[in-house]
C-alpha cells in the first residue's frame, strides 16, 4: 500500500477513547496508527503542573554522538524518569486501563508480559527542524529484516500535552509503511511524503513500531510538548533501566502491572513454551523482593 501524497493525503484516522480494543488493533494493522480522542484528558493538566518546573530548567539537546544529537533533536527537551517525577503519572497514567487494552493488542501476541521501554516527554522547541524519519522497532536492528511479518517489537502511545499543530511540530507519519515489504529501503522513506498527526491536548496516536514517523520542525513560536510511552515484548531489554531510577519503596505502591512494566516482576514465557526470564535463583522476582506481602 503506497502512502498518500500531498494530493491525496489525509489525517489518521481517529475514534474515541473507550473504542474496543479490536477495532483500534485493525485500524492499527492497516494504517499503522491510530488517534485516540481524549484518552488522557482527566490527566493532562495534572501531569504538567507535575512536570512544569522540572521542564523550565531542563536544557535541551543531547550529549551523546553527533548522530545521536541530530536523532534526539538539538532545540528539543527530552525528560525521563517520570514515575519517579511525577505523581500524576505514577498512580494514573502507567496503568491506564483503556490504554494498556490498545498495547496489550499488540505486545501479547507474543509475550505473556511487557515493558514500558521508555517513558519520556518530548518538548520540540520553536526553531527545531524536522527529525528523522525512522521506525521505532530499529532500537532492535535485526528485526528491520523481517519487515512487515516481523513481531511486533515496539509500540508507542504519543500523547498530546499541548496543542498540536503541524506548525508547532506534531509528529509526521507514513501511513501505511507498516506493510511496505522492505524496511530497510532508505529511499522509499526518504521519497514519500508525511503527513502531520495533529491533536488536541489529551488525544494519543497509538502506532506500531512498523510505522515510519518522526517529530516535525517547529515553526512557530509555541513550543510542542508530548508525553512519548514506549512498550517491548518482555523478551526484549527496554530503553529505560527503571529498576535502577524507581526506588524499591516506591515500586511498592505500584499496581502490579505497574511493577511489571517496570521490571519489578518477571515475564514467564508460558504463552509460546518459553522460559522464565528476569528472576533470581529461578524464584519470581516479586517474592524476592516481597512484594506481595
């Protein structure tokens, strides 16, 4: 399915929050992503004045490799850690039932459990240029091999903490470069045009790891803030080492999702005959670390 071009673009298709899991999974499978309207609208304004004066000090680019400071954005803030950082975040967003309904679609075709690999605001400044197209399951190179019959690797929920105009930066996406039959064509993605997700304060794309996007450039004079949540089969190892930033008291007062998510709990490979992966001594993590009693 080739993706649209200026004259035939349009928006991603969206539905409200609470829509069936299965419907959001074949839109999901068809388009590659999906808006999701209002899904965390009770939340939003809590999660910022949360993350406000940590995000007003915070400096933006990256210190890491040339590539990396490109990739990352050098006008863009990035903050991490925000079950720690955030209360809001804590006890209402990383177990959010209707969104983990849409990633469960996704994560447990094969993996009885999964990871929040990274949990990060992403906040483009006015000036940043546009990022560079990829697609998120390359944080695992090999699996660009499989292309689209691959498993699915990565997905994200990318919610909208400001307004999200397409002059303010709102991700662009291919729709429909879940299916093109090679990932590792750099020309094809280079050469197709993208569209902007655009969304209003409270709405998610929900996309697979499959989809090609990438922030847009800034070019106006607000700046574009996004909470970016990242899920991977618990088979694989996340972006985020949450068990070395969340402290062992704090995980405790996590839903025992949450403690999964995290790595406070192990993932038994059951569903497709695997083993136990993540424990000590062949013992659940979470009686090792008593977190049931």
């Amino acid at each position: 399915m080739l993706a649209p071009s200026k004259e035939n673009a349009v928006r991603l298709k969206e539905v409200p929050a609470g829509t069936p899991p299965t419907e959001v999974k074949r839109i999901i499978d068809e388009d590659g992503g999906v808006i999701v309207k209002g899904l965390f609208t009770a939340q939003v304004d809590r999660f910022n004045t949360d993350m406000d004066p940590i995000m007003s000090g915070w400096a933006a680019g990256y210190d890491g490799p040339e590539w990396m400071k490109e990739f990352a954005g050098k006008k863009t803030k990035r903050v991490t850690q925000l079950v720690k950082r955030s209360k809001t975040f804590r006890e209402e967003m990383l177990d959010h039932e209707t969104m983990l309904s849409y990633i469960d679609t996704m994560m447990l075709e094969t993996s009885d459990a999964y990871w929040m690999n990274a949990a990060q605001i992403i906040e483009i400044q006015p000036g940043e240029k546009q990022q560079f197209l990829h697609r998120d399951l390359e944080n695992y190179p090999v699996f660009r091999n499989l292309g689209p019959s691959g498993p699915e690797v990565m997905c994200n929920c990318l919610v909208a903490l400001s307004d999200y105009t397409e002059e303010m930066g709102a991700t662009r996406v291919i729709p429909g470069s879940n299916k093109w039959p090679d990932f590792n064509d750099r020309d094809r993605i280079d050469n197709t045009e993208t569209i902007a997700a655009v969304m209003e304060k409270g709405d998610a794309v929900i996309y697979s790891g499959k989809m090609v996007h990438g922030g847009g450039a800034n070019v106006s004079d607000r700046p574009r803030r996004a909470l970016a949540l990242a899920f991977c089969p618990g088979w694989l190892v996340p972006e985020e080492a949450y068990p070395f930033a969340i402290p062992l008291e704090m995980a405790r007062t996590l839903s025992k999702r949450g403690q999964q998510l995290t790595g406070f709990r192990s993932m038994h490979n059951q569903k497709m005959g695997g083993g136990t992966l993540w424990s000590l001594d062949y013992v659940e993590l979470a009686n090792v670390l008593n977190l049931d009693d």
